[in-house]
C-alpha cells in the first residue's frame, strides 16, 4: 500500500519553497521508500542528499533531487504526522469522555485515537490494547521514548472490565515488555469512585512504583462526567469527603516515594484538591511537571509564573471593566488572586461560568462552551470594556470553543472585545495593557 503526507503548510524561505512544494502536494516517497509517518520521514531525511517523490496538487507526479546539510528541515508541516492513517481506540472504556460527547459537534471531536506514534509524538495517552509484536519491534528499533500510557489499573481482569476489551488484561506483562526494550513511560489512571480507587489503587501504585525509574511518573485524573450518558456506564463524581481520602492516600504516597527516590512519582490532578477544598501542594512537589498537559499541577504552575512578575501598576487614564471568565473551580483560584487587585481605574470581575453544555459536574476551565459564557455574561449585566475568555477552552491554534462558537462571536453578541488568556503571563499582560 502507498501513503502519502499531505502538506499543509511550507515555511517561507525554506528548502521545501525553494523546490516549489506548496501546500495541498503529497510526499509519496523519499529515495525510493514508501513513508508510514513523520517518524519515517526524520529517519529518511537524515542525508545531504535526497530524492523525494511528489504528487502536485493537480495529479502530476515529480522527483526532486535536495541537497541540503545533513538533518536540516526542509521547512514542512503536514496534516498529520500519520500518513497511514490514524490507529483508532478498539476499546469501550466505561468513563471514556468522548463516548459522552454531545452530537452535531465537529468531526474531530469523536475520534477516539490510540496511536503508539501520537503517544511518543505528542504525549497522546494509549492503552496498548492495540499493540502488536510488530509495533514492539518498531519501538525498540527506532527507540521511541518515553510513550505515555493510560493504565488506569494494574488488576489485569478489571482492566478488562474497564476497557472491555479481553486484550487490555495483560498491561503489566506489556509494561515489562517496552521496558525490556529500554524504553521509558509516564502512567494515567482515570480514576472511578468504587471501581478502581482504594485498595485497587493502592495496588496499582505499587506496581508501578515497583517498575520506578523506568515509569517515570504516575497521573491520577478524576473521571468526567457530561449530561450525555444515557448509554454509558453508570458512574458517579467525586464528592469533596471522597476527593479528599484521595488526597491523604496520594499525600503519604508522595512522601514515601520523595524520601526513597527523591521524587514524589505520583501526583493527582487540581479538581481533587479544589473539590476537597485543600491547598494545592508546593512547586517542588510537581518535580518540573512532568505531566502539565495533562491538567497535572497547572494551578501551581500557573500561580509561580503569575508571582514571577509583579503587576505594573499604572493603571488607565479612564475607567476600564474587565471580566474574567473561567469555570466553577478555578473561580477558587482566580477570585482571591484578582478580586482585591488595585490598579488604578481599573474593575476586574472574575466570573465562574456553570457547565450547562456539558452537565453541571464539569467544572474545568477548559470545557466551558462559547454560548454557556454567553448567557452568563448576558445574565451578569452590568458596564464591561472587555472579556478575558481561558485560552484552554479554546481549539489549539484558532479561537473557537468545542461548541464551534468563535470569539468574533463573541464580541458580536456581547459587544465588546474578547481575548484569550492562555497562561499567567498573557492574563497579567491583558489586565496591565488592555487594547
């Protein structure tokens, strides 16, 4: 079979604009080799000299001969860094969120990967499930490390009720596996009330403990919960007395692992902090964040960048009025920190939007909708000069919510400008200098 990477971007002034490629072309093969992935490519590229064939947009096919210095770019981005295509989940996980997905939302929503390349690639979480001697042999061979890997417990037959799927049972077995292979991994567990926390968690936090240094770090994420569940499994929230067992089980696993390995190995995300209504822990304890994509320590994170500046305070010649949106739990983090701020003529607002889109239980920052700000900003009322929207609830790279609402939308309807903040540093730089 032939693959092709369809070219979606060519940088300016690179090796690839200097041949002609443009976007929409198809690289079908370099020095005569068929390319699965942007994986194989690296791989292929790595010469002086080069002979790439491309299929033009208007169907014609040509060889171009690159000279260049050996592994140097030829300025390239594709549509996907998979050309085969995607490897999607065949799993049926019973807290999966995108099974809980409202309908009629963009395409790319729905797709469920589990994808090894993606996993090494871009920090994808994969299940393994999936995976084929094959593929282990690819790992080892091109080193592909670290992989992250939802694990989500280490009981090989609740695995298997978990993920229903019979080939999710043998986790540990594939652990030791890509181990043996020298490759290094971080671990997820989403975890689930009466399903796979007490003594199923502490089981499964020593197995992987035991596996430490070669599992760098272990993540434990709260289930979520949307309103479109009618078909899903039944499974309920943490409640702030179980999110805080939690913690006191983590917070003495932290110790235990900081005073053998100097590193606290396991780390929850905020909402179990939040929900319970404890601190969050110290910067050194998150270890230089070796999860912050994953929701791991981003209050922490964000309130060191936030403390590295402090605010210049000017202030406005004439009176501004500025809301802060986010969700229901960062209003807890967010309200003390800006509510009492004194700039002159300036009024911040920190506004906690409630998760009608997605059901009252989602509380995170990042899956607020454009019409739920909308309404709530409508509700509020009052005198605004503009709106500082959580760039986390928006699409990688564009302005738009889940719900495809963009934020030109936005000022239409509430008639006043709408940014985006998507760290400390853009919020203190957006309440200091608004434009």
């Amino acid at each position: 079979m032939v693959y092709s990477g369809i070219i979606a971007k060519v940088m300016p002034n690179s090796i690839a604009e200097e041949v002609g490629l443009e976007s929409g072309d198809r690289l079908l093969a370099v020095d005569g080799e068929n390319i699965r992935d942007i994986i194989d490519l690296s791989f292929a590229l790595a010469d002086d000299c080069v002979e790439i064939l491309v299929e033009k947009k208007n169907g014609e096919q040509e060889i171009l001969e690159i000279e260049k210095e050996y592994d140097e770019d030829l300025g390239i981005e594709f549509e996907s860094a998979v050309f085969d295509g995607v490897r999607r989940c065949a799993n049926k996980c019973i807290f999966c969120f995108v099974d809980q997905m409202a309908p009629g939302m963009r395409e790319s929503l729905y797709v469920k990967d589990d994808d090894y390349r993606l996993s090494f690639l871009y920090g994808n979480f994969v299940t393994l499930t999936n995976l084929g001697p094959q593929d282990i042999k690819r790992i080892r061979q091109l080193h592909l490390s670290p992989l992250y890997i939802s694990v989500h417990t280490t009981n090989g037959l609740l695995r298997e009720k978990m993920l229903n799927n019979k080939n999710a049972g043998n986790i540990m077995t594939q652990l030791r596996t890509l181990i043996d292979s020298g490759v290094e991994m971080h671990t997820q567990i989403v975890l689930c009330p009466d399903i796979n926390d007490g003594d199923e968690l502490e089981k499964t936090i020593n197995d992987l403990y035991a596996l430490h240094p070669n599992v760098l770090s272990m993540a434990i994420v709260p289930v979520g919960l949307s309103r479109y569940r009618d078909a899903c499994y039944t499974l309920q929230g943490f409640t702030p007395e179980k999110a805080h067992a939690v913690v006191d089980k983590i917070t003495q696993w932290q110790k235990k692992c900081r005073d053998k390995s100097g590193t606290s190995f396991v780390y929850l995300s905020d909402e179990f902090y939040l929900t319970a209504d404890l601190p969050i822990p110290a910067y050194e304890m998150y270890d230089n964040f070796p999860q912050l994509e994953n929701g791991i320590g981003l209050v922490r994170n964000f309130l060191a960048e936030w403390q590295e500046e402090p605010l210049k305070m000017q202030g406005y010649t004439e009176p501004h009025y500025l809301d802060v949106v986010c969700g229901i739990s960062a209003k807890k983090v967010l309200g003390p920190l800006l509510e009492n701020l004194e700039i002159p003529n300036l009024t911040i607002r920190v506004l906690s939007v409630e998760n009608v889109f997605f059901g009252t239980d989602i509380t995170v920052s990042g899956l607020l909708t454009g019409q739920d700000i909308c309404s709530t900003l409508d509700e509020v009322g009052g005198v605004r000069t503009g709106v500082i929207v959580p760039g986390s609830a928006l699409k990688k790279g564009e302005t738009i919510f889940l719900d495809n609402t963009t934020c030109d939308e936005l000022e239409i309807n509430l008639g006043v400008p709408v940014r985006a903040a998507y760290s400390a540093t853009d919020l203190r730089q957006l309440l200091q200098a608004w434009r």
